[in-house]
C-alpha cells in the first residue's frame, strides 16, 4: 500500500492543491510504514490560511480530483480547537478510493495524541516483527470490519493507536490477546 501512496501522492494533483493552504506534512500510518489501506493524515501549516482560503479552493478539487466525497470543517472560531480547519475528500485514484484527512494550522510542532503521549517513542523503537504483527493484525480488522475511526473504542473496533498500544507496549500478537488486553484494561 505504502507504494501506491508515494505514486498517489507524487503524480495526483492532490499535493499541488494542498500546497496552496500552506505546507503539507504527511503524517500517520505513511510515515510509519503502517499503511493497511488507501488512507493518508497531513497536517498543512500556514501563518496566512483561512477558511475562506479552503472554500475558495474546493471548485479546483471538483476539476481536478475524481472526488466521490468532501468534507470541510470551521475551527476558527472555537477557542478550545488549535486547527483552523479541516478538508477531507475521497477520491480514486489508479483503482484505489483514496481518503485523505488534512488538518490546517499554524505552524509548529505536531505532538503526539493528547491520550497517549509515549506514542512516538513506542514507534521509534517499534522492530520490523512488530511493525508486520500491526499490518497483520490491522488487516485482519478490516477484513471483519472492525477497524474504525478515530472514536473508535475497544473491544468492539479498533483504531490504530490501540493497535500500536496493543503491540507495541504490551506485544500482543493476535486480536483474542488485542481483547482480553482492552477487556482487562476498561
């Protein structure tokens, strides 16, 4: 999967149109070679972007992305939220649906998830065994369908934080240990 994303990313339009709201930074399962399917996260910082600057720029994604679905979101206006906004669109590209989650701040350092702070040190330390138990059991998820969003909450579904909870900080290796570990937790 890792492969068709470089692809994606290098000869779609999707870049060249993110670039206009500031500078892109792709983050996620692409930067930790944990892709299980055709989804990307960036982060695209600017001093300068609005919201209106994201309105203004969604007739060019309608031209030059195959786009099945669009999603924006205001955050300006909301104290608690440091985004500016967010833009999120489906779209196929080289027999894949694409989903691309891009959030629009300032400029700054992109930290870890408030609820699991130890997070890119699990990663940074992360061994190639490791990574193919998460591919693996990230696979079997969403072959059962039970890999969700990020308001996903085990035992039911899973995101991907908890998998590399899962794996990385207690080496589970199968989804019954990925269970009984969010089972015993909760």
């Amino acid at each position: 999967m890792h492969r068709a994303a470089e692809i994606m990313l290098r000869d779609s339009p999707l870049m060249g149109l993110l670039k206009q709201l500031g500078g892109p930074i792709i983050t996620g399962s692409y930067t930790t070679g944990l892709m299980a399917y055709p989804d990307i996260d960036l982060c695209i910082q600017s001093d300068t972007t609005t919201y209106q600057d994201l309105i203004k720029l969604i007739p060019k994604v309608h031209a030059l992305l195959n786009e099945r679905n669009l999603k924006v979101a205001d955050f300006s206006k909301d104290e608690a939220e440091s985004a500016i906004c967010y833009f999120g669109v489906e779209f196929d590209y080289n027999n894949y649906l694409w989903h691309i989650s891009a959030t629009i701040t300032k400029p700054g350092p992109i930290g870890d998830l408030p609820d699991l702070p130890q997070l890119s040190q699990w990663l940074a330390k992360m061994t190639e065994a490791e990574r193919i138990t998460i591919l693996k059991l990230k696979n079997e998820l969403l072959a059962a369908q039970r890999y969700g969003s990020s308001h996903a909450k085990p035992p039911y579904t899973y995101h991907s934080v908890q998998l590399y909870e899962g794996v990385l900080a207690v080496k589970v290796k199968t989804v019954e240990e990925l269970e009984r570990y969010f089972t015993n937790k909760a």
